[in-house]
C-alpha cells in the first residue's frame, strides 16, 4: 500500500486542530497506521527539511518546528501522496483553496515563516525517506 507522512505542525496543534485534521483524512476514506506525539530535535528537522538548507526561512522554520510538539501520522491508501497534497492545499493559507486544510483553516499571522497547520511528503520518494526519519 502507498504511504504518505502528514505532520501537524505546531501551529495546528496549538489551536486544537490534530482532531480535525485526522477526521478530514480518516473521512477521505485513508487509514493512519502510525502515530505519534514528538518535540522534534534540530538535527532531525534539518535531515527532514535538507533540501531547504540555505534558503532564507530555513531557521525560522526549524526555530517554529521547535516551537511546541507535533503530530506525526503514516497515513495509508491508493494514491495516498497525491490525495493528501490535495486535501491539504497550497502552501500559502492565504490563497489556498476553500474546502481544503490550510483553505478552511489556515491564514497569514505575519509570522517570519508560512504557518500552514500540516505538511504532507510531495513524492512516494519522499514519503519513503520522510517516514524513515520520523518513524525509523
Ligand atoms: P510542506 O512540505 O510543509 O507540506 P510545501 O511542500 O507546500 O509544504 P515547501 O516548499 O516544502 O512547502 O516548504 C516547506 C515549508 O516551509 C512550508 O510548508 C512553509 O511552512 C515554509 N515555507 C515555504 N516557503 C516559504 C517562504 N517563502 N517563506 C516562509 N516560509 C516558507
């Protein structure tokens, strides 16, 4: 089966929305079959976010990765990767569509970096080499 990693980042889980974002995954018909609270290290965020290195928001993403606990979950189902790119939206909560995660949930606190209430893996390759840092 295909597998996906979706975090709910600090910010979702600081205004309650780890129920709301598991619903939305578990109605979509997917299955989670990991989960777990974690205060996520530096050293793993900088292997998680490696292809960000250098970028300007990469410290200020890992200090609001750093910020409070996340919600790690594996997530199963056919073209689950894609699907839950999907139902999360575009990047910027801003603009991302109505009826998706960060469309319905998310908005701009003029924080340095994109708070965006979840990340999902962008690629099977990616999901393979993500839940391998998250759930060993
Ligand atoms: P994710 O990988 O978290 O699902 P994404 O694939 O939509 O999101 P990436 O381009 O991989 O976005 O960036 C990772 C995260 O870094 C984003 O989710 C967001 O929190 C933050 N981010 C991305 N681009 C910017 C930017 N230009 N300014 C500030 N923060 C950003």
């Amino acid at each position: 089966q295909e597998q996906t990693l979706v975090l709910v980042k600090p910010d979702g889980v600081r205004r309650n929305l780890i129920g709301e974002v598991l619903a939305r995954i578990e109605r979509k018909g997917y299955v989670v079959t990991g989960l777990k609270l974690v205060e996520a290290e530096r050293e793993l965020l900088e292997k998680h976010y490696e292809e960000h290195v250098g970028k300007p928001f990469f410290e200020p993403l890992l200090e609001f990765m750093m910020s409070g606990p996340i919600v790690a979950a594996r997530v199963e189902g056919h073209g689950v990767v894609e699907g839950f790119r999907s139902l999360a939206g575009a990047t910027n909560p801003t603009t991302a569509a109505p009826g998706t995660i960060r469309g319905d949930l998310g908005r701009d606190w003029g924080a340095k970096v994109i708070e965006n209430i979840v990340h999902g893996s962008d690629s099977v390759d990616s999901a393979e080499r993500e839940l391998a840092i998250w759930f060993g």
